[in-house]
C-alpha cells in the first residue's frame, strides 16, 4: 500500500538563514535544507547558482482516512513559534500534501475542518495538493 505524506516548508526570499536556524532551533522539529556548510579548507569553485535554503517539518503520513491532527498541531507549533520570534518580511509557509489514489476506488478527497483552514490562513500558507495516481497493475 502506497504511504500518503504531507509536510510544510518555509522559504524567505531575502535567505536569511539565520531566521531558518533560529525557526529550526526554536522546537518546532523539521530540518534545514540547502544550507551552505562552513568550511576551513578552500571551497570548491561556486556553481552558478546555488538552491535557496529552506526549512522543512517532519513528514506525516498515513494510509487510509486523512487525519488532520497531526498537521494541525505541527502548524499550531509553528505559529507560536513564529509570533515568539517575530515574522520577517518575504516569509512563505506552504502546506504541501500528496495523496496517492488507486482510480477504481471511490475517493473522499483531503478533508479539512474550518478550525485547521482558519490556522493556516493565520499562517498565511498556502496549499498545494498533489494528487498521484496508483498504476499498479490490479
């Protein structure tokens, strides 16, 4: 059985890593990715340009019915934690979900209750819901 997965990442546009460090210290879990590691040898000549750091939460998944808890209380944590340490300008918080889904079977969609959609409009995030087909053969 396929495992659907939902997570959120925080990108600022004026790549602030100190403001991702700090978001990532600050207890709400997740990782750093792309951050520039220092170095005391000579760095290897730069590539052209270089991916933009950004913070990402633990992955949450599940099998069968969507259970919105475990992203609700992620996304509580992270506003708290956001207000604790202020909100930078150019800050982008999204919500990324993908459901894989077997055609023959009916599906129910990604349900969300109004007290979550009300969390994530606080947190100014957007949704982005990427719905992967199963074709495996029956």
């Amino acid at each position: 059985m396929t495992t659907n997965k939902a997570y959120f990442r925080i990108r600022q546009s004026a790549i602030d890593e100190g403001y991702l460090t700090k978001l990532a210290k600050a207890g709400v879990g997740g990782s750093l990715k792309n951050v520039e590691k220092k170095q005391m040898a000579t760095p290897p000549p730069a590539p052209l340009r270089r991916p933009d750091p950004y913070w990402e939460s633990p992955v949450v998944e599940w099998h069968a019915i969507f259970d919105e808890a475990p992203l609700r209380a992620m996304a509580t944590n992270m506003a708290t934690v956001i207000r604790r340490i202020g909100r930078p300008d150019g800050l982008s918080v999204a919500l990324h979900i993908e459901v894989h889904v077997d055609w023959d079977l009916p599906h129910t969609g990604v349900p969300m209750s109004a007290s979550t959609l009300r969390l994530l409009a606080d947190l100014d995030a957007s949704v982005d819901i990427d719905i992967v087909p199963n074709l495996s053969p029956p």
